[in-house]
C-alpha cells in the first residue's frame, strides 16, 4: 500500500504578519524600560531649561556665558558650539548633545532586544513557528524604536515649554533628539542582522555612536581653518547643528531622516538572506579546551566583563580629561552673578566656584562608576536568564561563589573607572593650569570617595536579583534612574530634603574643596555589605532559572 506524505502546512500573509500583535507585546514589555527612560530625558531637558531661566536672568550674564563657552575648546568639544544667548540656547546647548547621545542608547537596547537578543535566547524560533512573517520580528523592533523616538520628541518639548521656553525651539530640540535615536535604531537594526549575539550587536552599535560622537567633537572644536566638516558626518553632529532656539534648522532634519530610511532598508536586506540564529558575520570558534587562565569562576568573570570594563575606562577618562581641563576659566564662564554663587554653594562651592565644578564633574565620575557596577552585577542575571550559570553550578561551584565571581570583578572594576576618572580629571586641570602635580593627586582621592556610594547602588542591584530576578534588570535601573534624577536635578527642582538624601551620592563629602569626614563613607559601606549579604542569601534559596 502506498502512503502518500501529507503537504506541509504553509501559513498564508507575508513577511510583516503579524506584526501588529507582536508590536504590541514589545511595547507591554519595555513599558517600564520606555517611561523610565523619558522621563530621565524630560527631566534633564527641562530641569536644565528652569535651572538656566533662574541663573541667567539678564542678557548681559547670558552673553557672558556664550562668551565664555566660545573660547574653551574643551568645552566646545564636549558639548558642541553655541548657537544663541537666549536661556532655550544655552539649555540646548548645555544638554542638547548628551539627550541625543541617550536617545541613541535607548533604541540600541530596544532594537537589539526584539531582534537578535530574542533570537538568541530562542523565542523568535517558537515565534518564528506561528503565523509570523520573516521580516515581523525586524519591524516590531524598528516600531517600537519608532513609538519611543515620537514620544521623545513631543514629551521633553511639552515640558520645556511649560517651564517657559518658546514652542518652536521647544520642538525642534526634541525631535532632532528622536532622530538621532532613529538614526542608531536603524544602524542596531544592522548590527542585529551582522552579528551572531546580542552582545557583538550592542557593541558594534554603540561603537559607531562613539565613533559618531567623536566626529562631532572634533568638528565643532576645530579653528576657523580646521576640518569643521566633519560635524556634518555625525548623527549626533546633526541634532546639534538643528540649532534649537537659534534659528531652528528644520531642514536638517531630513539628513538623520534619510540615513535611517536607508540603514533599515539595508537590514531588511540583510535579514531576507541570513539564516535565523545566524550573523552575516559568523562567530570565530572557540578552542577546544580551556587555558589555564579559564579554569575558575573568577577567571571566566573576569574574561566576560573585561570588554564591557574597558569601554566604561576609556569613558571616564575622555570625560575627566574634557572636565578637568575646562575647570581652568570656568568663572568666566559660569558668571559671577548671585543666582550662580547662590546654586553653588547649595552643591559644594563653597571653597571657590573651580571647586564646585570639579565637584559636579567628580560626582558624575562616580555615578558613571555606579552605572558600570550595576551593569557588571546585572551581567549575573543575564547568564541565569540563558542558562549558562547552570553548566557552572552543576560543578562543584557553590552559588555564592559563582555569584561572587562577578562581584569581586564588579567591585575591582567600579574602583578602576573611578581611578581613571580621577587621575584624568586632575591630569587635564593640572595641565592646563600648568601644576598637575599637586591636582593629580587631589581629583585622585575626590573620584575614589565615590566608591562606596557607586557600591551601595551595585548592592540594591545584587539585593533585587538574590530575591526578584525577573525585576532586578528593571528594578536595579529604576534604582539607578532616581539617584540621577536626585543627585543631578535635586536642588535645581527643590526637592525636599529627605528625597535628596535618597541618593547615596548626596552622602559623601563634598571633594575637592569640602571637609572630609569618615562617617557617611563607613555607612554607606556598611549598607552596601549588609545589601549584598542579603542579596547572595536570597541567591542561596531561590531556584536557579
């Protein structure tokens, strides 16, 4: 008797069915992700609007500012030129790079989330299985980058204008924020069809902001007679050059608008001709046995964060050098006014406005220091969540001190991006001030009295994954989104003083210039031991996965 095989099913639609449903499901995911990351944007944006609206009250103060920026090249290679004296212009100017800088993070995470991070863990393959098409997953990404980007750019200019900026200005600043984050959407797009991980993808991405970032920098900073040109290659160069409040270059606008269309047409290509859970660029296999070197927890910790530590360094010293060398002249920039005197002596100027400066550029070293902790405490729950602590734990390696693995190189590296931070900062003060040998030092011990406030916000991150792993991803950012919002904007915003104590970074003493004292540091150490005793007993109890 003949069998005849039965045809295989075939779903009817074409390569974007179901996207509508699959749309919806990423936006109920990143819900949490998404407001967050507005909301920090909002608040920054139009903090800085009100804060510059209650320093600079006169023409005359806000010129001298212009004035100022203009002749520090430091300054202007960090943020851009300056474009007008009126307090919308100087708030784009002070902040307008940096928000789109953070656009672009956020639709690097969420593109890569939905596209290559899903496929590697599995679910695009059981998706895949459905009524889906091919090119849904690629769309569900770009859309919910789409979504996000639109709400930045109407959010954060609602709330300039109600603080008192002018619409129009108010607008254009916001979406030329959302369209560099279109642009790198477009660009994590790409990298999540080239690469075979979520990891290779992020990184590839972020290098071309970085990359896109310094050519931007070194446009604007150069002379009359040097390469300006190069502004005009970067994405970030773009939102910076829309001019927010000085004129309002809308037309600008189509560059990032094109390339996005472009870059995302190129992945769409890609994607068609690539195998699911395959790179265009395949991955180099590993050896056949591990080194020496590999053979314990701490070694293979070790190896999987030092990339990640790296880019955090090299972060902390560009950023220490720009800020140390533009504490050098920065009364002439600031002003001399009472609202100015006033603001920084709420955060720790009293011993001279250049030590104020540092004092805000040390604390944002240390913040930085923060966010690289967590990012290194949350690398645990990554490798649960794949399931690759599993083959570890089933050795003779307890939980506590796989878990512990990661922390020790957590900790390490928090001192080390502090370190660096410090010498850099005190290295470009001293420099340009022509005695570096007294300020290397003096920055030195200023950033390394960060460290147990960076650890204390490590340590909520360990407390959420020991007792809630599936929220401590969110849970530990949230964390990390509210100390910024309090330690930066607290006093701008006159929030209450038990809110701004809520920071750990509020606690430790003001360096340098201020008094030093032992007894918030030994505190906040302690509460940052109790923490994470907690947290690696709640590991101790909990199911793995």
């Amino acid at each position: 008797m003949t069998v005849l095989a039965r045809p295989a099913v075939r779903h009817r639609g074409g390569p974007l069915t179901g996207t509508r449903a699959l749309t919806r499901l990423a936006q109920r995911r990143d819900r949490a992700m998404l407001v967050a990351w507005i909301y920090v944007l909002t608040a920054s944006l139009a903090g800085t609007a009100y804060s510059f609206k209650g320093l600079y009250k006169t023409e005359a103060s806000r010129q001298q500012v212009a004035a100022g920026a203009a002749h520090n090249p430091a300054l202007i290679a960090l943020t851009g030129p300056v474009f007008g004296t009126s307090v919308g212009a100087l708030s784009a100017w002070k902040i307008g790079a940096f928000a789109a800088i953070a656009a672009a993070l956020m639709n690097i995470f969420l593109v890569v989330r939905h596209t290559r991070a899903d496929e590697e863990s599995g679910r695009l393959e059981l998706v895949g299985s459905t009524a889906v098409g091919r090119h849904a997953p690629l769309a569900v990404g770009l859309l919910v980058a789409v979504s996000a980007d639109c709400a930045l750019a109407v959010v954060p200019a609602a709330a300039m204008i109600a603080v008192g900026m002018p619409a129009g200005g108010a607008f254009a600043l916001g979406l030329a924020i959302a369209s560099c984050g279109l642009v790198f959407a477009a660009v994590a797009a790409l990298t999540a069809q080239l690469s075979g991980t979520a990891r290779g993808a992020r990184g590839s991405a972020i290098a071309v902001l970085g990359i896109a970032y310094l050519l931007q920098s070194a446009g604007t900073a150069a002379g009359a007679d040097g390469p300006r040109w190069l502004a005009w290659l970067s994405p970030v160069g773009w939102a910076v050059h829309v001019q927010a409040f000085a004129g309002d270059r809308w037309l600008v606008l189509l560059l990032p608008l094109g390339l996005a269309v472009a870059v995302a047409g190129a992945a769409a290509a890609v994607a068609a001709r690539r195998d699911l859970g395959a790179g265009l660029l395949p991955s180099r296999p590993g050896p056949a046995t591990a080194p020496v070197s590999l053979r314990s927890p701490l070694a293979l910790a070790w190896r999987l964060q030092r990339g990640s530590l790296a880019g955090w360094v090299a972060g902390a010293v560009v950023y220490g050098v720009v800020a140390g060398a533009t504490a050098e002249g920065i009364q002439s920039l600031l002003g001399s006014g009472p609202a100015v005197k006033q603001a920084l002596a709420r955060i720790g100027g009293q011993s001279g406005m250049t030590d104020a400066y540092l004092v805000v550029s040390v604390s944002l070293i240390g913040i930085a220091a923060g966010c690289y902790a967590v990012s290194a405490v949350l690398r645990l729950r990554a490798e649960e969540s794949a399931q690759r602590a599993e083959p570890i734990l089933v050795t003779a390696t307890s939980r506590v001190r796989w878990a512990g693995s990661h922390l020790v190189v957590a900790l390490a590296g928090t001192a080390v991006t502090l370190a660096a931070g410090g010498l850099a900062a005190g290295l470009g003060y001293g420099l340009r001030a022509g005695d570096p040998g007294p300020q290397v030092p003096r920055l030195l011990g200023a950033a390394m009295a960060q460290l147990p406030a960076a650890l204390a916000v490590a340590a909520a991150a360990v407390l959420l994954f020991g007792f809630l792993p599936r929220w401590s991803t969110g849970g530990a950012w949230s964390v990390v989104a509210l100390v910024v919002l309090v330690d930066l904007l607290g006093e701008t915003l006159r929030l209450s003083h038990w809110i701004v104590d809520l920071s750990p970074f509020t606690q430790v003493p003001r360096l340098p210039g201020g008094v030093v004292t032992a007894a918030p540091l030994l505190w906040l150490s302690a509460a940052a031991v109790a923490l994470t005793a907690a947290g690696l007993a709640g590991l101790r109890h909990r199911d793995i996965g």
